[in-house]
C-alpha cells in the first residue's frame, strides 16, 4: 500500500483497501498507521479513505480510516474479496460501509471450501485455525473447530 501511494498509483476519491491483517489472517492484529501516514504525507490525508481489517495506532487523527473490519479478510469476508474497481461506499453519517458488487459476483469470487483449512502444520497453523474473529475478541478456542 505505502509503495503504491509513493509511486502515484493512488489517486483522489479512491478507497484504499488493506487487508489480512486480522487476527487471523496477520496472525495476531497487524497495524496499518503507516499507509495513513503515506497517504498523509503525499497529500491525500483527506481525500483517500482507507479501509482495513487491522488495527490503527492511537495516533492516527488524520483522514478518514475504518479499521478492525469483520469479518477479515482471512475469513473470507467481503473485504477479502474485494478487486481493483470495485465501487465502495463509506456513508459516514449511517455507519455503513458497502461493497457495492453483486451478491451474484461475490459468491463466484469466494474460493471453495472453509478458510483456515488448509494443510499447514506447526504453531501458526494451530493459531490460525484456533484464533477466533475480531468480533469474539480475536481470542483462542480451545474446542475443535466445527466440521466444513
């Protein structure tokens, strides 16, 4: 993200998508100050909204910033399906934030089968597969996992 604004390929009303800095998908709860302060320092503080599934340091007070998105995108939240162009609405006043692309078109971009299912081994697997959402307080289950 911080590569892109430096080289100019972040534009004036564009929303800025960082993710898989989730509890899960990091692991543990990733920042995400620094392309605050990149956009900040290129002179889009105020006109580029970033949207992420990590968290901001308490000094972030510039720009428009929703952080802590859940589901992440590890989860395979809307966030982690999101692609170049897609059109995102941020309506501050409501609270909403809007994926604007068609159910339809999200369901063929979601992979098959269960996140965290994957065949990796050793401690950071056990972490991802045990590490419940942000919204559970990104906190360890000790029961199995539910069956896909």
């Amino acid at each position: 993200a911080v590569a892109g604004i430096r080289a100019g390929e972040v534009e004036a009303g564009q929303v800025l998508v960082v993710r898989g800095l989730g509890p899960r998908g990091s692991p543990g709860m990733g920042m995400a100050s620094q392309p605050v302060f990149a956009l900040d320092g290129a002179g889009l503080g105020g006109e580029v909204a970033l949207v992420t599934d990590g968290q901001l340091s308490g000094l972030v007070n510039t720009g428009l910033a929703v952080a802590e998105v859940s589901p992440e995108a590890a989860e395979t939240g809307p966030l982690g399906l999101v692609e170049d162009g897609d059109r995102i609405c941020l309506d501050l006043d409501r609270r909403r934030l809007d994926l604007e692309v068609a159910d339809q078109v999200l369901r063929g971009r979601r992979p098959p089968g269960r996140p965290g299912q994957e065949e990796e081994v050793g401690w950071l697997s056990v972490y991802g597969q045990r590490v419940r959402p942000l919204r559970e307080g990104a906190t360890l289950r000790m029961d199995p996992p539910p069956p896909p």
